[in-house]
C-alpha cells in the first residue's frame, strides 16, 4: 500500500512544479501520476526489499501534450528511492533520450524540489576505445582483420582518419570530450568511428593499459551513482541478453520505464534474430589461419596455438567445404526468390525448411563446433598471458587478444543460426521465420521469431521490481489485446487509456475527399495522388505527406506539378535533422514548405504550429506483404483457424494510422487538417474499425 508519507512526498513534487511554472493540472498527467504510485506503491516486498507480489506493471497509453516525461519521474523517483531501487527510462529513439537528458530531467530537478541524480547510458561502440585509437593512431596494428570480422561494408576505404584522430587525442587531453561519441563537434563517419571503437567481445575490460582512463567503463562508474539512469530499450535488452546486471542494474533492483513503450516487442524480435551471410563468412575463415599464425610469430606458445595450428587449418578447411555445400544447394531458391524486393528473397513458408537442408546445417553447425573447440584454448591463453604481463609487455596481447576473440563471437552467432535453421519447431508455439536472401553474388540466410510474449516474460517482467509502460499508440480504441499479447505483459498488470488534453473536434478535420482510384491500383492511385496533392496542400503553410513505400513517393514526386515541387523536400535527398531545418528555414522566411516522408516521419518528429498544419496520408499504412516475419505469424495463426488480417494487419494499420495523425497537433493552440487518401476506409468493413482508433477530430468524408 502505497505509505501517506510517498503521497505527500509526490503530490507536493507535483504541486511545487506547477506553481513553479505557472502551469495548471491536466486531469491526464495527475491520473497518469496516481496510476503509476499506486502500481509501484501496491508492490509488497520482504525484509531484503525483494518483491514477492504481481502486479508489477502499470502500461499507460497517454498522447503528446500529456507531459508524460514529467507524470512518471514525479511518481516513480520517490518510490524508487524509498525501495532502495534504481529507476532506468529507456526509449526507443535517441532524440527523446536526448530530450529527456538535455530538457525534460533538468527541468523537473529544478521546480519539483526531488533531489536527484541522473546519467544517460549508452553501450561501448559509442565511446572512443583509448586502445584502439593507438593502434589506429600507429597504422601498424592489424586492424583491417578486425573490420573483417565484423562488418564487411565498413573495410574498404581510402581515406585518411589520421587528423580526426589526432584532434580527438588532443580534445581528450585537454578535458573537451569525455570519448563519447555523440558529444563530438561532428558527425563521425561510420568507418571513421568503427576502427576506433570496440564491443563487449573484443572490450578486454580491466586488463586493458587504458583501463583507468576508459571512456566506457568511467561513465559506467557514473551510472552506478544515479538514482536515474537513462538509455534505450537496445541496450536494456543486450543487458538481459547477458543475464542482467552488466551493464546495467540488475532487474531485480529495478523500476524500468519504457518511453516510446509500442517499440518494445519489435526491437526484440530484431535482438534475438541471426543470419549468416555467406560470402563475408568465408571470407573471414579464409583469413584465420593468417591471423593465427600472426599470432604465434609475435606471441610464441599461447594456448597451445603452434600445435593446434594445422588442427584448426583443417577445420578451415572443412567449414569452408560445407558453406560451399550450402550454397549450392540453396542456389535452386533463387530462381523462386520474390523478384519485387529489394534483394530476391526466398521465405520457407510457416518457417519450414526441408530436411535435406536442415540435415546439411546440422552438419555446418557441427564442424563449426569443433574448430571453435579448436580456437577457445587460443583466446583463454591470450588473455591469462596478457594478466600475466607486465604492464609495459602488454602491448601485443592486448592488440591480438580482441582480434581472436572476434573470431570467437563470429562462431558463436553463427552458431544461432545454424541451429535455428538445424531445429525444427515446436508445433504448439509460434515458429521462427527463416529465409535466404540473395543479393548480387552473396547469399545471407536469416532466422528471427516472429512473438517475443514468453522471451519477455521471462527475462524481464518475471524478474523486474517494477515497470512502466508507456506511449501514445498501445491500444486500438482503448484495447489493450493486442499489445498484451505481443509484449507477453502478465496477467494482473494494470491498463489505463487516458483522455488527451487536445480538444480534437476543436483543433481538427479529417478529410477522406472523393476519389476515382483504389489503392490496390498502385498505378492509377499514384497519379491521382499526384494529381490532388497541389489542390489539397495549397492554402497550408507546412505539410507533411506519409507514403507507405520509397517506389509511390518516388513516382509522387515525379508527377507532381513543378511548381508545386519547388516547395516539397522528399526523405533520402538530406538527413532528417536537415530536412526538418530546412523546412522551418523556409516557414520562418515566410514560404510554403512540404515535406515527402515515409514511416519514419510519421513518429518522433516535433513540427508544432505552422511548421505542420495539413498532414496527408497517401495510404491506410498497412504492413508490407513481402516481411518474412509478419508473413510466417500470419501463416500461423491463419493454421490455427484465426484471419491474421483481423487480428494483426488492420490493428497495426490502426496503430500507425494514429501515430501519423499525432503529427498534426502538438500543443493544445495547434489547428490543422488531416487528409487520407484511401477510401478503403470508406468502402471496406475495416475501414469503420481504423475510423474509430482515430481520435474524434471532426469528420469530413466525402
């Protein structure tokens, strides 16, 4: 039961805020607060401050102008403290992590009296590695076999990082930059920041020279003093991944808030995804024999390695062999491949692949077992020799000891593939989609599950103190289903849908004007949106049209009258930060502005008043056909007698149709219109259901 002293404690918070600011209760941020004390403050706990009850979990669906930043750290800071428990906010995008950090944080320490701490999270690759950067720095380290084994796209290249390498040695010795790669002058080109950046893999922590001086591990020390840490849900989920408690608090000591919270199930389907990609793979086993001998004729005897050496040279060869087997026997695949794609992608259907192919996986995976058997004593004498070192002779180790244990990772997140792909399901739970996709002369073949429910379950609701769910797009017209089913939410958790503070009727039209074509007629419907689109967006000072695909707003663009084209900036010609300014440029020099955008436009952009006052909709944003992971669920459930159309595509669809028309109004003195062109929503019986996800803006349907 939530104590009277915790509600004082908050309620005063709350109340010094407002009176602070000049700012007058909304009935939704209080019953957000309220919500969120009386989860957190009904937990029942032992003598240790373990929790022993349920109902843990409070998911709040609130939209912009809600405050939400503000309702869940008044509620929960105070009650996370009082527990003796750390509270971590993590969102799905890095501009509301930076908002929360650089703004809404600072704002709340200063006018609700809450004496608090707080540092923002993030995971290695976005800090300098001190270790790197000398290798870098002295061009003599083998590094390109580092790149290799991690990320073929980012080898090639000609140019010369030297000066940027030297500025961020010569910022960091002056106390400018503290190695994090956000908090640099500029932006750092991805090649430019790989080879000087590292992983958990290749980290070698506390042995490291630079280890006292590390730009990772001195903001983990920091993040281990807060009371408030902030992050994003990829690396909570990394951090359960390996058991919770790495990298951040473990989850038992935790009260997670999940900002942005609609994000949740699909980032961990994406984690706990693998592939293979076929011809990287065997390029990085043709170099291991190279890089090992490497090894033994600067280090000597390390783990046998001089020994083992032809044992592993074999088993390089013998890997090389079966992937070669794998090809051809995937080939044939190709000629059924989907030729509308991007790349030619071939889906076994319902996530079933034949026995023949399981059978020669089986035997990869084996062989690959092996030689990682083979290579596991290599990397475990690395590292006891280099703890054995001095600290002047430890040099070479610590440059070859991240290398060989890259190799290492590479074999193990094979290995999840080619179990997944050796495995057949169990045909009581959902399946792994897989697929191979061919794109140019290389093959990758991936696997991912298509639910997430019980991985969550277990990893984090089942261990969590607490958490907070929220965002403005959970529920279908205040049913909470589906998300609950998706993000594997227990049973006994508390649900709320809260009113918005936007007087929708008020603020808003929603247009579905008279049209000629039918979106399934992509050709006729893109010319027609082409056609209407000047007329619509002619009296509006900034727009926002939302496409559904690159191939309509690309065709769009084309067709469009060339004037009205002067005023449009489409996605993909500037950065979205770019674009953004640009468009409030032209708006604040007193001139029309579009913007042309896809998915993601329709969220996470802030374009308050004039800078967006019309937003169309060029289609209901249905899921597309063609994604190998919604394809095998949906094939799923149709098997077990459900319609995936009803039970997926048109939630979803409704989901992201809200998310798109929250980008008209911001504040509650915003006016706007929002046009969608797609009578589907008229002339389909789903239409009615997506209609009335929609927030009660004033209709006006032809």
């Amino acid at each position: 039961m939530l104590s009277d002293a915790l509600k004082l404690e908050i309620q005063g918070a709350y109340s010094r805020l407002l009176e602070s600011k000049g700012y007058s209760a909304r009935y939704c941020q209080r019953r957000m607060v309220a919500d969120i004390a009386n989860t957190l403050g009904n937990i029942e706990v032992n003598l240790d401050k373990e929790r022993v009850s349920d109902g843990h979990i409070c998911v709040v669906e609130a939209g912009t102008g809600t405050g939400k930043t503000v309702a869940y750290t008044v509620a929960a800071l105070p009650l996370a403290r009082a527990l003796g428990k750390r509270l971590v906010i993590a969102t799905a995008t890095v501009a509301l992590q930076e908002q929360i950090v650089l703004r809404d944080l600072p704002d709340i320490a200063a006018h609700t009296g809450i004496d608090f701490s707080f540092a923002i999270a993030k995971g290695r690759r976005r800090y300098l590695c001190l270790s790197r950067l000398d290798q870098a720095l002295a061009a003599e380290s083998p590094m390109n076999h580092t790149l290799a084994l991690y990320d073929n796209e980012l080898i090639a290249t000609d140019v010369s990082y030297g000066p940027l390498y030297e500025s961020m040695l010569k910022e960091l010795g002056r106390g400018n930059w503290n190695g994090e790669r956000d908090a640099w002058s500029e932006e750092v080109d991805d090649r430019a920041w790989f080879r000087v950046s590292t992983d958990h893999v290749q980290c070698t922590g506390r042995q490291c020279s630079h280890f006292r001086n590390c730009c990772f591990y001195r903001a983990r020390e920091q993040i281990h003093k807060v009371d408030c840490i902030v992050t994003n849900q990829d690396l909570v989920l990394s951090d359960l991944m390996m058991g919770g408690g790495a990298v951040l608090p473990a989850p038992e000591d935790t009260i997670y808030i999940f900002d942005e919270g609609h994000h949740l199930p699909d980032k961990a389907i994406s984690h706990f995804s693998s592939f293979v990609q076929l011809g990287t793979t065997q390029g990085w086993l043709e170099q291991i024999t190279q890089t090992l001998s490497q090894v033994t004729g600067e280090l000597g005897d390390v783990g046998g390695l001089p020994r083992t050496l032809p044992s592993i040279e074999d088993g390089v060869h013998e890997m090389l062999a079966r992937l070669d087997e794998v090809r051809r026997m995937i080939e044939p695949y190709r000629e059924e491949a989907d030729i509308d794609a991007e790349d030619r992608r071939y889906r076994f259907e319902r996530g079933e692949v034949p026995e023949e192919v399981r059978a020669l996986c089986a035997s990869v995976h084996e062989a690959s077992r092996r030689l990682m058997g083979r290579i596991e004593p290599v990397v475990a004498g690395i590292s006891d020799a280099m703890q054995d070192a001095p600290e002047l002779e430890r040099e070479p180790y610590e440059r070859w000891l991240p290398i060989v244990s890259a190799i290492q990772a590479r074999f193990t997140g094979a290995a999840e593939l080619w179990a997944s792909f050796m495995h057949p399901d169990n045909p009581a739970m959902p399946p792994m989609a897989r697929w191979i996709t061919f794109r140019g002369e290389d093959v990758m073949l991936s696997a991912s599950p298509v639910a997430v429910d019980e991985t969550l379950a277990e990893l984090l609701w089942s261990r969590c103190f607490g958490a907070i769910v929220t965002s403005a797009t959970l529920a279908v017209g205040g049913d909470f289903s589906r998300y609950e089913r998706r993000a594997g939410i227990p049973g006994g958790s508390h649900f709320n849908a809260l009113p918005s503070p936007f007087r929708f009727g008020e603020q808003a039209t929603l247009k579905v004007p008279r049209m000629m074509s039918d979106p399934r007629d992509a050709d006729a419907h893109t010319a027609e949106v082409a056609e209407l689109l000047p007329g619509i967006l002619a009296r509006c000072h900034g727009g926002l049209v939302l496409f559904t695909s690159w191939r309509q707003m690309l065709r769009v663009t084309e067709a469009i009258d060339p004037v009205f084209k002067e005023k449009v900036i489409s996605q993909g010609t500037l950065s979205k930060a770019a674009i953004i300014a640009e468009h409030k440029s032209r708006i604040d020099s007193g001139a029309q502005s579009i913007i042309f955008g896809l998915a993601s436009f329709a969220e996470g952009i802030d374009l308050p008043g004039i800078y967006c006052d019309h937003v169309v909709i060029a289609k209901i944003p249905f899921a597309v056909p063609d994604d190998p992971v919604g394809a095998t669920l949906s094939e799923w459930i149709e098997s077990r007698g459900g319609n995936s159309f009803q039970e997926i595509m048109v939630p979803d669809a409704a989901l992201r149709m809200v998310q798109a028309c929250g980008r008209l109004l911001r504040t509650e003195q915003d006016e706007g219109c929002i046009t969608i062109l797609d009578r589907r929503l008229v002339t389909q019986r789903y239409g009615s259901l997506i209609l009335k996800a929609l927030p009660p803006f004033k209709r006006d349907i032809a």
